[in-house]
C-alpha cells in the first residue's frame, strides 16, 4: 500500500506509465534512505551505545532519591534511626542491575549471536526477499490482483466489493501518511524539547520518541523511559521537566497533528486501538503489536461498509413496514 500511494501520487502530478512509476518511486527511497543512513544512523548507534551505558547509573541514582525519601519520611514519622536496612537494600537491589559495560555487551552479544542463526539458516533473508518481491509484483499491476480477489465474491456484490476494498486502500493510505508525519513531528518536537532542557543525547532520544510513535500507548510510554534516564543523572528535576514535556507533546500530536492529517478518516478509538493491541499481539505475538494498528483501520472499514451499511442499515429500514 505504501508503494501504491507514492506511484499513485507521482503519476497524478506526472502522468506516466506504471512501471516507469514505481522504478522512480524506489530510485527516491533507495536514495533517501541512503542518505539517511550515511547521515543519522552513525551518530544515533554512537549514542544509543551511550545510552544504554546510562541506565545503570540512572537506575542508581533513582534508588538513591527513593530511599532518601523513605528515610526522611521514616524519622519523620517515626524518629530517627527506625529504618536501618535502608543500605542493605540499596545494595540489594543495585546488585540486581547489571553495569553499563555489562549491558551494552549483553546485548550486542544477544544481536550477533540472533544475526548469526539468521544469517546460518537464511530464514530472514528469504522471508524479506519474499515481502519485497510480493510488494513490487502487487505495485505493478494492483487492479490484476484486486480482480483475481473479486472473482472470490459472489457476482451480486463484486461492484460493492470493489468500492470497499478503494476504501480499505485510501483509510491504509490515510493513517500511514498521518503516521509518518506526526511520527516526524514527535521527534522534532522531543528534539527541541531536550535541547531547550539541556539534555544529552538528543539525537538518540528523538529518533526513539518518533519510531516508538508507530506503536500508540505502549511506544510512547517506553520513549519516556531513555531521556528520563539522562536527565536524572544531571538533576531529579530535569526529570520531571522531561515527564511533563513527554505528556505535552503526545498530546498535541494526539488531539492537534493526528487529526490534522488524517482528515477525520480514519477515526479510531482509544480504546479499540488498545483492545486491538492487545487481541493482535495475543494472537500473533510482537509483529502483532506493530502490525495491530493497521488491522484495526482494516477491520473498521469491513465493519463499516459491510455488517452495518449492507446488513444493519437495510433490515432497520424494513423494520417499520412489517409493523405496518
């Protein structure tokens, strides 16, 4: 469908054949991408490395401000010196969180060793090769497919079939537009935000904040966790002041980009999307969570179009005849 789109805008602006097309449309990813890569990805793997070193020592210091306050709240209420295990539990826990070192090799250890058996077995090459042939044949020729798919309906329906499935095309091509755009947004807006708070690694943390925003309420909520964590090694209220900025800024891409871009055609309920969520990832476990979000405008529209226009609208409609 993203394929689609892009040949489907260039040739409404530059008519042209379809192949000639979808030859340009990937000639600009390919180069986009490239560019992208040459230019972000050193920099967000230096830091990102960085980051993962922080945590350690964020979860430290966050175990330090905890157990302060639960002394100070302790001789308060109780007198000094009713809670002296406060150490031994400092030390109980820190001996459970592994150290920078420790981590970012534990988990270039576990990447090398999921690329290996990846790379031994040839599994993931080949399913990629499989999507991205797939894709390109579909990009080719769309309406041969659709048509093959609508020979599968019944005669009576094909031409409601067919207005359904343009419908399916424009809501998926609606809500991947409004997610790049708002994604981008995100981390523009977390950019600036952590400039302005003088928090390190920016880079890193906007680029978090925007690609975790593909995933609505669980994505967002993990973004927080990283620059939270630089913050709070400079001070606890820089912190807070990255919560705050975090909460503001999803909620201007939630109630001002989002709807902004989709144009009101894609209206999903927070609450579906979370049950959507949670059904998919169930069901199809973590690609479920990516994928959820794109089944659910999916199953919307089916939902929409068919069990309440074609069947629920007609039958209320003939209710007030039979009465009669």
């Amino acid at each position: 469908m993203a394929l689609c789109t892009l040949v489907g805008s260039l040739r409404e602006r530059r008519p042209m054949p379809r192949p000639l097309a979808l030859v340009a449309c990937l000639i600009g990813l390919i180069g986009v991408l490239g560019i992208t890569t040459a230019v972000v990805v050193p920099p967000f793997v230096d830091q990102f490395s960085l980051l993962l070193t922080k945590l350690p020592k964020a979860a430290s210091t966050l175990i330090d401000l905890a157990l302060g306050s639960l002394d100070r709240f302790s001789d308060s209420l109780y007198g000094a010196g009713s809670v002296p295990d406060l150490n031994q539990i400092k030390e109980g826990g820190l001996a459970l969180i592994p150290d920078g070192a420790t981590l970012a090799s534990g988990v270039g250890t576990g990447l090398t060793s999921l690329l290996g058996i990846a790379g031994n077995l040839g599994s993931g090459t080949l399913q990629l090769l499989f999507v991205v042939a797939v894709a390109l044949m579909i990009s080719v020729q769309p309406e041969s497919y659709r048509d093959v798919g609508l020979q599968l309906v019944p005669s009576f329906y094909r031409r409601r079939a067919s207005q359904i499935l343009h419908q399916i095309g424009d809501a998926l091509s609606s809500w991947m537009v409004g997610v790049l755009i708002s994604s981008l947004a995100v981390a523009l807006l977390c950019g600036i935000a952590l400039s302005l708070l003088g928090v390190k690694l920016v880079l890193a943390n906007a680029l978090i904040a925007g690609l975790l925003n593909v995933i609505p309420n669980v994505g967002p909520t993990i973004s927080t966790v990283f620059p939270m964590a630089v913050a709070l090694l400079d001070a606890p209220w820089k912190a807070a002041a990255v919560l705050g900025c975090y909460v503001l800024i999803q909620n201007i891409e939630s109630y001002l980009i989002t709807p902004s871009v989709m144009h009101h055609q894609v209206k999903l309920l927070p609450g579906l999307t979370l049950a959507a969520q949670f059904l998919f990832t169930v069901i199809f476990g973590p690609l479920g969570l990516l994928l959820a979000l794109p089944m659910a405008v999916v199953l919307q529209v089916l939902i929409r179009e068919i069990v309440i226009h074609d069947l629920l609208d007609p039958w209320k409609k003939q209710l007030p005849a039979r009465r009669a």
